[in-house]
C-alpha cells in the first residue's frame, strides 16, 4: 500500500438505506403464471381485530434476509486466507458489483443502526479514499482486470462525505480496472440536508445514475425525537438539484415505528413525499436495538408505536402510496409502474441482497470500506468494522482487511435461493428447486399456521405468498432458515439479547 500522509481519525466512534395522479397499467404487467405477485385493490385484507391478532402470534425477532446464511451466522472461521481463495477461484468472464462503504456523516441520527460516525477533518475524509482506492486495488490483483460490471454503490453513511476529488480518484480507478457496461446503474446515497456545494453537479459528470435519499419522517415531533430535522423544503431542493445535473433515478426511505408516529402522520409524509415522484420508495419498519446500537438508548421507550400500531401505519402508507400510482415490490419497495424494479419483479427477475431489493442480476458483490460485505459463489465475508482497525490492518498487511464471514454449504445456496425468490415474487416453486420434494417436508408442515391465518396458501409445490401476508414475508422465509434455530439454542454470555430487530 502506498503510504499517504493523511491523518485518519474519528472524532466520535460509530455504532452501526397535490393532486393523485391516475396511473394507466396494462393488464399484463403483473402476469405471471405461478404467482400473484399483487392485487391492485389496495387492499391489504387485513382488519383492525385480525391484525391485532396476528400481531400477537407473529410478534418476535427475525432477520431481513439480504443474504442466507444471514449476518448473524459469520464468524471468524472464515477470514483473508479464505476470502482470497474464493476470490481467485472467480471464473474469468465472471460479472461483478462494486461497492462502496463510507461510514461518515455530518450529524448522527439517533435511530439509525448504520456504521458510521462523524468525520470533521478534510484530510481523514481524503485517507478514507485512499483506503478504498488501495483496497480496490488489491482485490483486482485477485480477481483480474477489466472485469464487467453493470452496478456500482456508494453507501454509508453518507457518503457525499467523500471530498470531491477523492470521489473523482475512485471513480477512475474503478473505470481504469473495470469495464463499466453504458447500461450501468451507478448510484450514491445522499443527506439532504449536508449536499456539498457543486456534489450534484459532480454525480452527474460521473455518469451516476441514480441517488437514494434517506427522509424517515416529516413530522417535527418525531424529528426532534430521532435527532434530524430536515424540512420537506430540503428533501424537495436536493430532488431537484439531481434530476437538474442529470441524475434521473431518485429512491428516497421513508420508516414507520418512529417515536410519536401515528397512523395520520405517517400518511401525510408518505403523501407529501410521493409528490414529489420518486421513481422508488423504500418503507422501511424501525429496528430498535438499543443493545447494539448505543445511540438508540437516547428514544424513550415509551414514545415507540406498539407492534399492532406499526402494521397499522404500514397499512395506511401501503393505501397512500398505492392511491398515489405506485406498486408495491416484495416486503418494502414501490415504484413506479414504468420503473425498472416493477419489471424485473413482474418476470421474476427481482433481486436481493445486502443493499435490499435491487435490479442487479449479479452473483457477486465486491464490498470495499470498513464494513463492507463481499458476496460470492462460495460464501460472505465482511470486513473489520470499526475505521480505525480497518486502516491499522490496511497499513500493516498487505492482504485484505477481513474480520469474519461464512461458508455456504450446497444446502444453503439452496436454501437461500428459495429464500430469495419467496422474498422477490411472493411465491416460489419448490419442483424448480433442485432438491427432492420431501427435504422440505418440515418446512410444509411448519406453514401449516401460516396457511389457516391466510398468510400463505399452498397448492401441490407451489407456495403463495398472499397479499394479506406481505408483511410476515420474513415470517414465511424463516420457516425455510435452518441457520436461525442453530444460533437460536448457541450459548451466551451473561443476559441473552436478541440477534434481530422485531418482525413486525
């Protein structure tokens, strides 16, 4: 690695996204044969008293399943030597993700459970680029050069964060080492209320594609309780300032679950917010964890919507935004119906993995930054999660800096692409599985509550996701999660805490 004379430091330690318009839809949009991936009513076919009572019996905690094994399972059985093994083993014309984690913001939010922290300095922000530059490097001497790439992701963070000049550094890098397709998707998350003066500017002379906007919620009440106050004003300015430099993707994150949320204050957020046509929206559930993210002990307990309350704020931003022309896409998307997300879900080429759901059609993502998580055909890694050891290991050896991570077994590639298609398409087919049917006798069997609570319907080997059942997906997948009743009985120290943010 070359030396830099850039002090890298972290000044605090990180503990970690109008009128209603008539939408036309041809009526083959969603047609497919095996699934119903939506029902266009609006509806959620839940009411009030049944909701309560699915509450009750799906309460608990489970994963989101953006990969299987999920994050829970790495270990540090898995380290460089293997991580370099399986990157050299990558077939020549192999396509590959890039990403980028930038683990810095200007101000931190109380609910966010992101690795990040506030970077102040100029020159920390400049070594950090370094980092990933030199990291990049390393990992193409692995796997090669010149290799195709149609999706490249800057996450964080905040990483508009990152000088100027340093962004300008790795995207010439990444366009030197790489052969970045014309059709690829290049994409950066954005804080509308810290956009450096010329950024948009500057994504759209990089050829970025498409910028993701965390909002949460507009409400000053709930604002004040999560530490961020940024005005429909702000949101608006920087959606424009975008599409004005030629950035025409835009995806803004909205939660339910917030502190002092209530059902009329979610929709009218949800409202606001869509008029402002974004093509995708992410409506994400708070994951309170206050006993892995430090800062979330500061949002009294008592101010958080209970479980039934939650599926009711989620139920009414699902009416919103549905009256609003958007549809919705797997547990917690929507989007337009020309979008490319509505496509790839109506032929049952929709994604997931550990930037959510996602049009890439790549099996492997290659995770730079501290952090960062790496996908490949042979299992996860992930590396060193704190800034500081992450340059220490960068600076004293000369591999990669990975801290842990996770072999998959045969069963679980199988597993997890059953996993992903149920959480894509609602659906899936056990026959296109490439397994006898009867391995996955428990697992039928144990859909068996699901199936009288009109979550799931099951028709020879065909599973079916209904619409009343959307928000127990997670539900349905962990009924497939070998992985989670091994961590569920592994011993622990001192008073156990759950592993996963709550279900619902």
């Amino acid at each position: 690695m070359q030396t830099s004379n850039r002090c890298l430091s972290v000044c605090t330690p990180g503990f970690r996204t109008r009128q209603k318009r008539c939408v036309s839809v041809p009526m083959n949009l969603w047609t497919r044969p095996s699934f119903p991936l939506v029902s266009l009513t609006g509806s959620n076919g839940m009411s009030a008293a049944s909701s309560s009572d699915l509450v009750h019996r799906y309460g608990g905690n489970l994963p989101r399943y953006t990969s299987y094994p999920t994050a829970a399972s790495f270990s540090e059985a898995v380290g460089p030597a293997q991580a370099e093994s399986w990157l050299r083993a990558l077939p020549a014309q192999q396509p590959v993700s890039l990403y980028f984690h930038v683990p810095f913001c200007d101000e931190l939010c109380r609910f966010c459970g992101c690795n990040t922290s506030v970077m102040r300095h100029e020159d920390g922000r400049l070594a950090y680029g370094d980092l990933l530059r030199e990291e990049l490097r390393r990992v193409v001497a692995l796997v090669g050069t010149r290799r195709s790439v149609k999706h490249v992701q800057f996450g964080g963070g905040t990483p508009s964060t990152l000088p100027a000049s340093a962004l300008r550094q790795i995207m010439r890098s990444v366009r030197s080492m790489f052969q970045i397709e014309p059709d690829a998707e290049l994409s950066m998350e954005l804080d509308p209320r810290h956009v450096p003066v010329g950024y948009p500017a500057l994504l759209g002379g990089l050829g970025f594609t498409r910028i993701s906007l965390g909002v949460q919620d507009l409400n000053p009440q709930v604002q004040d309780a999560c530490g961020r106050h940024q005005s429909f004003e702000q949101t608006e300015a920087c959606v424009t300032a975008v599409r004005n430099a030629g950035v025409s993707g835009v995806n803004i994150d909205l939660i339910y679950g917030l502190p002092y949320q209530t059902e009329e204050s979610v929709a009218e957020t949800a409202r606001r917010i869509a008029s402002l046509r974004p093509d995708r929206l992410a409506v994400f559930g708070y994951a309170h964890v206050p006993w892995k993210q430090k800062r979330q002990r500061l949002i009294p307990e008592e101010s958080l919507p209970k479980p039934s309350e939650r599926l009711a704020q989620r139920a009414r931003m699902d009416t919103v935004l549905r009256a609003e022309g958007y549809l919705p896409v797997g547990l917690d998307h929507y989007a337009l119906p020309q979008d490319a997300l509505v496509r790839a879900a109506s032929t049952g080429t929709l994604r997931r993995n550990f930037q959510g759901y996602t049009t890439d059609s790549c099996d492997v993502l290659l995770g730079m930054g501290a952090s960062a998580i790496s996908m490949l055909p042979d299992g996860y890694v992930q590396n060193i999660t704190a800034v500081a050891p992450y340059a220490r290991a960068m600076a004293d050896h000369d591999g990669l800096p990975i801290a842990r991570g996770v072999e998959r077994t045969a069963d679980d590639r199988l597993r997890g692409s059953l996993i992903e298609r149920l959480m894509c398409d609602m659906g899936v087919d056990l026959e296109q599985m490439e397994a006898q049917l009867d391995v996955f006798s428990p697992e039928l069997g144990a859909l068996e509550p699901l199936i009288q609570d009109g979550l799931v319907t099951v028709e020879g080997p065909k599973i079916t996701v209904t619409e009343k059942g959307r928000p127990f997906l997670r539900h349905v997948a962990a009924v497939f999660d070998t992985h989670r009743k091994t961590l569920s009985q592994a011993p622990s120290s001192g008073a156990p805490q759950p592993r996963f943010a709550g279900a619902l």
